[in-house]
C-alpha cells in the first residue's frame, strides 16, 4: 500500500483544494480531531487529509485524483457508525455530508432519488406530507446519511416489518475507486443481470462511493398502536417476545430494554417514563390497517399478560408514542452518563434462543464484573448488548474485552451472526473467521478485487487481509 | 432440509428441495415461504432463487432477494462458499447471497439455501373483476387501488386470453389477493367492493395462472416504471391476440407476453413481443427492459442476452468461474 509521504500530502491537499475549495479541505492536526472516531469511541485513527466535495462532480474528481497518485482513502457519511468502518489511519477520509440534495421525488410510484448526505431524517420530513415514508430507521437517523446507511446496509426497529436497506435500495451512482463512474440496478424497472446493486449495498465504504441512490418509498400505515410492556424478569420477556413472533404476527417493531438500560434512560433527559423499577420492557409497535391492527393488539396484549408482564400500557395518542420511542432511540447517548466509554455489540441470534443467550449474557456479566445494558430488536434476534466503561481503566478495559468477546461467542455458537446492522468495520474483523471458511472469505475477497483492484478504499476493514488468497499471493511476490 | 425451527421462522434445505416439498413442512406449522414463481411448484428452490424467478405473491411479500437470508454454493474452482446466515438480519461480509440471486447458474452451483419464512394467513381469498364492462376504466380503477391503503398479496391483471385459459371468459379481468386475520381481509374487501364488482374465485386460481406458459413458445417479461402501465394498461388488455396470454403486475411494474407455437413463425418474430408498447415518454426516455424468460433455443442466439457483459461483471464471473463451466453463454459473457 502507498502513503502519501508528508511533502507529497501537501501537494495532495493543495490540488483537492484547487477542486473542491480550501475550506473544504482539512490538513491541520487539531482540524481532523473530529475525523478520528465514529459512534464507536473506542477506536482512533488519525486521517492524514479530510476533503468534502460539494457537488457531484467534485466528488467524481476527487477520486479520480487519487486514482492518478495511486493514494488511498475512507468515505464518510455523518461518522454515526458503531464499528469503526470510517476511521482512516494516516490515509484521506472524504466526507460527503455536503452531497445533500434531494435529486427527484417520484410520489406515484413511490421512489426517490437523494444524494448520498441526505439525512435518513431529512428524507422522511421531506415525503410524510405525500403519505410516504422511507422505512429503514436506524437509531440515528436524525444524523446519519443514506450513503452511510447503504455502506452499512443498515437497519433499524422498524425493519422487523419492513426489511433492511438492501430492501429498499433500488438503484445507485457509484463512483468506482478508479474514478469510473457506472449505474447499479435500475431507478425504472426491475434490473436483469447480476445484483451488483446489492453486492454494492453493505460493502462498507471498500467498493467505491455512491453519488445518487434512489430508493422506495412506502405508503404510511393507516394506524400506528405502540404498546409498552413491562416485566419484572428478562427472562419472562424474552420469551414473550419469542412467543410473539411464534405467533406469526409481525409487528412493525418489537424492541426490548433491560432494568439498566431503563434507569439509565429514565435519569437522563430522554426519560420515557418507563417504570424503572422493572427488569425489562418490550416495546411492541403495530401498524397496517385499523382493522386488522386492532385484532393483532388484543393477541399481543394477550400473550404479554400470560407470559407474566406486570402492566401493558398502549399510548393514548402520537405524543405519547414518540415519548416511549425517544428513550429507545436515545439509549445509547444516555449510557454516556455511565462512563466515558461505549462498547457496543449487533449479534443477532436464532428468536427461539433469546432466554437462554440473554442469561448467558448475565453470567458473563456477573464472571467480569461489568455492567452490561441490553437494548435491542429482539423482533429480529439482534443483541446490542452496551458496556460502559473507563478505557483508561486498563484493568478493566481488559475486563470487559473479555467479556465481550465471550458473549460474541456465545452468540456464534447459537448459530448467530456477528453483526445484524453495525457492520464488520475494524471492530468485527476478529470475528469474520469464526464464520466464514476461508474459500468464503476469498470469494468476498474477489467481490472487492473486481470493484477495487488496487484495494485503495477503506483498506484493512471488514475482510483480514490474510484470509485474501490473491492479496498473499501480490505480498509474497514483493 | 438441513434445519427447521418453526419458532425461528426460517428455513435452511439443500438446494434440490422442491418448493412443492418446503410448503409440505412449513404447511404441517401454519407457516409458508411465499414465493409462488411461475412455473409450477415442482421447481427447486436452487433454481428459484438462481433465476430470481417471482410470482405474484411478490406484490405482498418481495422478490427472491428479499426473502433469502443466506446460501452455500460450489464456484467454478470446485470450492465451497457461503454467504449470509441463518438468522434474519446480518450484515457480516460482503452480500454474496443477492450476488449470486438471479445470476443464473454463472457463478455458482447454489446447494444450500435459508430462507425467511412467515405465518400463514387465518383467511387467504381471491376475487376476480371483470374489467372494461361497466366498470370504471382500468386505469382509473388502478389509480384508485394505488391510493388506497389497501395491502392485496397480490393483484395481476390478464388480457382476454389469459383471462379465458383461467376460465373466466375472454373478459380482460382483474385478479386480487388479500390476506390476514379475519377482519384485516374483511375491511379490505369492503373497501375493494367500493372501487369495483368482485367476484370470488378458487385459490387454485393461484396455480393455474403460474401454469399458463407450460407449452408456451416464448415468454417474455417487460419491466418499467409501474404508472407507464396504468396508462396503457386498457390499450394493451383492448388488444385482443388470442395467441398472446398478458399478466400485468402495476404494483411492481411487469408485464408477462406468454406466447403460444403456432409453428408457422419465423424464428426472430417469436422474440418480438407482437403488440405495440406505447409507453407514455416521461423524458427521461429509458427504462424499459426486456428480459426474456423462455425462447425456443434456436431463437435464443439471435436475441443474444448481454446482460452481464459490463465490467464489472465479467470480472465477476472471471474471478468465480475462471474457466467459464458454469452455464456459459446464458447472460451474454
């Protein structure tokens, strides 16, 4: 791999400037602060350059400059990821935050064509007044982008009902890391030919960076019913939540937080008003239409009841029912008041697994002494357990890297997967040989080669380099 | 199968198992893969999902792609590969599941699959429409369901011919699926019935119309922009080529031609779709594809596929299937 030396970066940075303007390159040290974390702040890497296109065109010509000096670099959405996949370790990160134009709304057949740092947020405003919205919401969609989100194939609550991007994405603009610029999938119809457009969505930022997506909308749902029910054991919710979606109902959402996670939302400003002294709540979101929604609420306050919840509350009206979202959407910014430092795990687990994974999970806890917060899709079997902690702490630091490590294996072992939504990023790569062979990770590896031969975007994230067959091969030729 | 458990609503079978055989199992648990491709159901779910082949229940469920959740396939070195899990949210590794749904054999021999599978309905009807006769126009009968909350499983649209193989007379007709608990169906037949006159027919309607291009010639698939078809929906479905069956999905934009052998036509004519496609232009001008299902063989050289011939793609299927056993010549390489 080449790195720019520190004389040629000032070249660098003086002809990405000459393209996209001097203040829209950052060079100095304490500029690139900013730059060198993401939702995860338990990684740092410092970028060597940060450059913000603010056109399309720019965007095209700052890669194609970096394809001719033959320099690495990182795309960046909004920095909001939770696997450290936009750190750039003395390399070039570009933001696309300032590509923020909604290109075309096509209210008849529900699609839309945004740039890649629309706000997930800002879209969904942007088409409610036409009765639509874009269903993938991850927790942080008032900031993250919907490049970012395609990067990461994210997900969020509601894509227990609704699917994840990859569901939703129907074509893209894609700037190669050689500067190429070609269209994936189609905006019209249905595409014919290999999916590239779905070998594009998740691939962290390694094959190139999109210009334009454009995605489907759907219609809003008739009624909208939140439920909130509360526990005094995790295990009991854990099996109402899998006797739920045994139940074959899908509801829109099904989330889940335990008694931690719920005290330490309740003394934040997020306060939700769940009870705090339960030891978990589900909060069971229905939608569709008003007839049918009716019916599946009385089952799931049914099933609830019977499997021992103490209260099951149902919001009286949308004030209410953002209210008991706001806390789950903010849990994580509230475990900021437990210590300085997050760690945050996306194993998803077989449903039927849920009571017996989360009392593993309690164990290891109890085995480290670390407080573990549980808030999670349990609709979907993705775990987020959360560990605040001191990184400077080194004792415990350790602590709870084993802890995490063993609770990701648990994880595995229940035929799981290691991320559901977050992303393999630098945080994950550990993990990628637990689950995949190694013919597998080379044919991820060639994935990557055809659309990135120089291996020049996002280098070393989510693929270990050794488990690339050609990649061995090119070194033990140097 | 590999493995079954009802409560985790997936499924993972080798990829031989027939779809006939997946809703036998799920069937004795209330619960079903809803993929209903056309052809009939004594296809493999490896040849499913290797051609990306839907059917109408795609309208309330999505295509191939949305309900796979991972695969294992042997590439053209002979080496084993999976992708994806079986669990249904997972984002660990690059997606080589929707790479490898609708490639068509080229890159992989699929022997493995997990799908996602859901509850089946309390209450699964079908009612027909016939259209055109004292009905409001098609289209404005379209536009009305579109703006509607409604949430059919599906809704396919058949020309005379199609409509008369099914047995419902040479009557252009709408068919429309709803499913759910009992008032979901109820409140959405209400509605229904407000827009239009239905009629209630067999679910083996379902079957029937997968049937339609069993002995057929050629089959034909256009894809577009979905409100291109309520505009020329009447005119098309007007049309009458007793020849041509027509299915029109306007939820998602495809149109089947299901042409029967007359054996008098010249090869080339058999891959021309014989009716006019007017599509409205929108002044983006492109947009429309044809994809061709089913040709004569002799016929498919002069059509001559070249759907992967870009880049991207042939590096693809260079670095899976380097000497080029796999299916080759399919997608134009």
């Amino acid at each position: 791999m080449i790195l720019p030396s520190r004389s040629n970066a000032s070249t660098v940075a003086d002809r990405l400037a000459e393209i996209v303007g001097d203040r829209h390159v950052l060079s100095r040290p304490s500029e690139l602060l900013v730059y060198n974390s993401d939702g995860l702040p338990g990684y740092r890497r410092q970028p060597r350059l940060a450059v913000f296109p603010g056109a399309r065109d720019e965007a095209i010509a700052v890669v194609r400059l970096l394809a001719d000096e033959g320099l690495p670099f990182v795309p960046r959405g909004a920095g909001t990821g939770l696997s450290g996949g936009s750190l750039a370790d003395d390399i070039i990160v570009i933001g696309l935050h300032r590509l923020k134009d909604i290109i075309s709304l096509d209210i008849e057949n529900r699609r839309v064509t945004v740039e890649p740092g629309v706000v997930n947020l800002r879209l969904n405003k942007y088409v409610a007044p036409h009765g639509l919205l874009y269903a993938p919401d991850p927790s942080s969609e008032a900031a993250c982008t919907i490049g970012g989100n395609v990067a990461e194939n994210a997900g969020g609550p509601h894509c227990l009902k609704y699917g994840v991007t990859l569901n939703h994405v129907l074509a893209m603009t894609v700037v190669l890391p050689s500067g190429e610029v070609v269209e994936l999938g189609s905006k019209f119809g249905e595409h014919d030919g290999y999916d590239l457009r779905g070998a594009f969505i998740g691939s962290e930022g390694c094959f190139g960076l999109a210009l334009d997506i454009t995605v489907k909308l759907t219609q809003r749902p008739q009624t909208v019913r939140t439920l909130l029910a509360d526990f005094m054991s995790v295990d009991k919710a854990a099996r109402v939540t899998s006797a739920i979606i045994a139940s074959g109902i899908v509801p829109a959402a099904l989330e889940f937080m335990d008694g931690p996670t719920i005290r330490v939302v309740e003394a934040s400003i997020y306060a939700a008003g769940y009870p705090k002294d339960a030891e978990a709540v589900l909060l069971i979101e229905l939608d569709g239409l008003e007839a049918g929604v009716s019916a599946d609420l009385e089952v799931v306050r049914r099933v609830c009841i019977e499997g021992g919840a103490r209260n099951v509350k149902v919001a009286r009206d949308d004030v209410e029912r953002l209210k008991l979202w706001q806390g789950r959407k903010k849990a994580f910014g509230a475990m900021g008041r437990l210590a300085s430092h997050l760690i945050v795990q996306d194993a998803v687990i077989p449903r039927t697994r849920l009571s017996e994974i989360l009392a593993t999970i309690g164990a290891i806890s109890k085995k480290y002494g670390v407080l573990v917060c549980n808030v999670f899709h349990a609709g979907d079997g993705n775990l987020h357990p959360n560990i605040a902690y001191n990184a400077d702490d080194t004792d415990e630091s350790e602590r709870v890297h084993k802890a995490m490590t063993e609770i990701m294996n648990a994880c595995i072992a229940a035929g799981g997967s290691i991320t559901g939504e977050h992303g393999v990023g630098l945080d994950k790569m550990g993990y990628m040989e637990s689950i995949f062979s190694d013919n597998s990770l080379n044919a991820m590896c060639e994935l990557r080669g055809v659309f990135d031969p120089e291996h020049r975007a996002n280098p070393g994230k989510v693929m270990p380099i050794h488990s690339c067959k050609e990649w061995n091969a090119v070194a033990s030729a140097r | 199968m590999v493995s079954y458990v009802p409560g985790d609503l997936t499924l993972t079978v080798r990829g031989g198992t027939t779809l006939a055989e997946i809703g036998r199992v799920t069937g004795e648990h209330d619960q079903w893969l809803p993929l209903d491709p056309f052809g009939s159901d004594e296809g493999t779910i490896g040849a499913t999902i290797a051609t990306a082949s839907a059917g109408p229940l795609a309208t309330g469920f999505g295509l191939p792609r949305d309900l796979l959740l991972g695969l294992e396939f042997v590439n053209g070195r002979g080496e084993i590969v999976r992708a994806g899990g079986k669990v249904v949210k997972n984002v660990a590794g690059f997606d080589l599941s929707r790479l490898l749904t609708g490639s068509w054999g080229t890159l992989g021999v699929i022997t493995e699959v997990t799908v996602r599978l859901y509850s089946r309905p309390k209450v699964d009807r079908t009612f027909a429409v016939p259209l055109g006769r004292g009905q409001k126009s098609t289209t404005e009968l379209l536009r009305a369901v579109a703006a509607s909350p409604l949430a059919p499983f599906a809704l396919e649209i058949l020309n005379g011919a199609a409509a008369l193989s099914l047995g419902f007379g040479d009557n252009p007709t709408l068919l429309v699926r709803f499913g759910g608990n009992a008032p979901v169906v109820d409140a959405q037949l209400k509605a229904f019935s407000q827009l239009a006159r239905t009629e209630e027919v067999e679910q083996s309607t379902w079957p029937a119309l997968r049937k339609m291009d069993g002995d057929a010639a050629s089959v034909i698939r256009i894809s577009t922009l979905p409100t291109r078809f309520l505009t020329v929906a009447s005119s098309i479905l007007a049309d009458t080529e007793p020849r041509i069956m027509i299915s029109i999905n306007p939820r998602r934009g495809i149109m089947r031609l299901v042409t029967q052998d007359d054996g008098d036509r010249e090869p080339a004519s058999i891959a021309d779709p014989g009716i006019s496609l007017d599509f409205p232009s929108d002044g983006e001008g492109a947009g429309t594809s044809v994809i061709f299902e089913k040709l004569p063989a002799e016929v498919w050289p002069v059509v001559s596929p070249s759907v992967a011939s870009d880049p991207l793609s042939r590096g693809i299927k260079k670095a899976y299937d380097p000497h080029n056993i796999l299916n080759p010549g399919i997608l134009g390489h």
